[in-house]
C-alpha cells in the first residue's frame, strides 16, 4: 500500500506527523518518532516570551498568550534559547531522515523573523507558526485581531526559503476569509486547530489558575467539518490536529481534505508504539476498499465534493434533535 502523500512539499511516507510536544524536546526523542514509523516531527515549541526574555526583558513580550505565560511561569529555567533550539535541531537532522518542523508560539511579528532566518540554516525543513491571540482591548476589532497573523507571515515568509505553516485556533469571525488571506500571503499550510491551557480558579486558595486535558477522540468532529469546508476553498495545504487517537480518525480527515495529521495526546496516553497500528489501520481500510495509494481520496468527502454540502450546516441540529423529541 501506498501511504505517502505531500503536505507543504514535504514528501511524507505516510500522514502521521508528530505534534510539538515533550514527544520531539530532543534529538534522542525525535529520531525514536522516526524508528516508531512517523513521517515527520514538529519540534517542541520555542516560545516568544524566551527569545524576549534573552535579548530584552519578560516584559517586552507580547501580552495576552494565556498559553505561553502560563508554560513561562512553570518551565521558564527549562526553555529553550534560540541557540540551544539551533543545536538542538542540527543534531536532530543529522539523525534522521524524516522532515523536521521547527516551532515557536509567537504572538508578535516583532522578535522571530530573523530566528526563522537561523532555524533553515540549521536544517528545519519547514517552520510553524503557533500562534494564538486573546483580545482584551474592546477597542480591537476581529480584523485588527487576524491582521496580526498575517503580519506575523508576511515577517517570516519575507526571511525563509522553506514551507511555512501555521497552527491556530478555532475563534475566527469569518475563518475562510482568514484561511484565503493566509494563502494570498503564501502560507502554504494550515493545522487545525491548537489546543490551549484553560483558565481556571482555586476557590479554596482563592487564586487564578490553570488546566490542560489530553485531546478526546469526539473532539476531532469539529476538526473535521472545518478540514472539510475550507479543502479546496483556498491554496493552502490542510493539516488536522485534536482529537485524532484512531486509524478512522486519520481516514476521516483525509477524505475532509487533509494532507496529514499531527497527534500528541494519543501517544502521551499509548506510546509511539500506536503508530504502527494507525498505519494497519489504514491499510486495512484501503484494501477493503480497493485503493493503492492514499493520495487519490484526499479531499473526495469535502464540502464541495460530498454531494451533501448541507450535511456541513447547522441545519443538521434540528434534524438530529427530532431524533430526541
């Protein structure tokens, strides 16, 4: 069975890419993803308020990334510096042979063009963009809001040579306008979508903290429909994330329009030995549909293709919620 297909211009020998997580902090790390049968890594995340904290102060980081603070707050002595990040990857290169996907969660176009500039030369075969931003300010409009990420890009794309990508998540006023402008920038791939800390209180201690939970598999639905309205709809690559823990999950998005997925928390919760399994899985599935190669049913199930491009409206509700009356 043929289970490559391109994402970025990646040639990837199968869609299982691993996410950035504590799963790709280390060269070690990286290549045992490769020897577990993953077809390219996402290194764990440099995160913006590092690279200002090393060259200016904390302070001069952009505001309002819940999820960068609260990582600052419970890692900052274990973080990454942009140097140690370089190394990191050149010896990470050097061990493997799958792509390798440099990460920074950024929130600014400020501090990391010049960083991208350094993490090709140190071999990134590709870079994504994490970005997330909380608006506070009432007087930010959502097109000041998504203006930033596409200043964010356009910073980037004018210092690299390799694919960009950009992971995000799921609040936009108008999401494929946003995926359209992000392709007209030249973004050439789209991770849908992030997960986040959640924010939280101590009612006893009576102070402001903080949660995280492992991905569930019923959370790759909405994940799914968005793969499957914006495929063909702009020029950039898909890719999905969140809620992918089987086999049928990956299938599923394949046939939305994806070009690959990136998993962590089904391999947080089973070890990388699952991925040889989601790899039968999917062969299986071909052969008993008669297919050789994956690349022939990406996108074939998306909003334009199904032939039901009401199943993907929210006209559905009232349907299944009869189904209750």
């Amino acid at each position: 069975m043929n289970l490559q297909t391109r994402f970025m211009n990646l040639q990837l020998k199968n869609p299982i890419i691993v996410a950035s997580s504590g799963l790709t902090k280390s060269a070690e790390k990286i290549r045992a993803c490769e020897e577990a049968g993953a077809a390219a890594v996402v290194m764990k995340s440099l995160f913006e308020e590092s690279i200002a904290g090393e060259e200016w102060n904390l302070a001069a980081g952009a505001v309002g990334h819940s999820e960068a603070y609260d990582y600052m707050r419970a890692e900052l002595g274990k973080q990454y510096g942009p140097q140690e990040y370089c190394a990191m990857l050149e010896k990470a290169r050097k061990m493997v042979g799958i792509p390798v996907i440099a990460s920074i969660n950024c929130v600014s176009a400020k501090w990391w063009p010049s960083y991208a500039r350094q993490f090709e030369s140190a071999g990134a075969d590709a870079i994504e963009l994490n970005v997330y931003v909380t608006v506070v300010d009432p007087r930010t409009t959502a097109g000041d809001a998504e203006q930033l990420y596409l200043d964010i890009l356009e910073a980037v794309k004018a210092q690299v040579k390799i694919p960009v990508a950009m992971k995000i998540g799921r609040h936009f006023s108008s999401l494929p306008h946003l995926a359209a402008r992000l392709g007209e920038k030249g973004l050439d791939g789209l991770v849908l979508f992030n997960r986040f800390t959640q924010f939280d209180m101590d009612i006893h201690a009576r102070r402001l903290d903080s949660t995280f939970d492992f991905s569930r598999p019923e959370e790759h639905h909405e994940v799914l429909r968005w793969v499957a309205m914006l495929s063909g709809q702009t020029r950039v690559n898909l890719a999905a994330t969140t809620g992918i823990h089987s086999g049928k999950e990956i299938i599923k998005m394949l046939l939305a329009g994806a070009r690959a997925v990136e998993i962590a928390s089904a391999f947080y919760r089973k070890g990388l030995g699952l991925i040889p399994n989601l790899l039968a899985d999917i062969e299986t599935w071909m052969k008993e549909q008669g297919l050789n190669d994956l690349e022939s049913i990406i996108g074939s199930l998306n909003m334009a293709n199904s032939g039901s491009p009401d199943l993907y409206l929210r006209a559905q509700f009232m349907e299944k919620m009869r189904g209750w009356e």
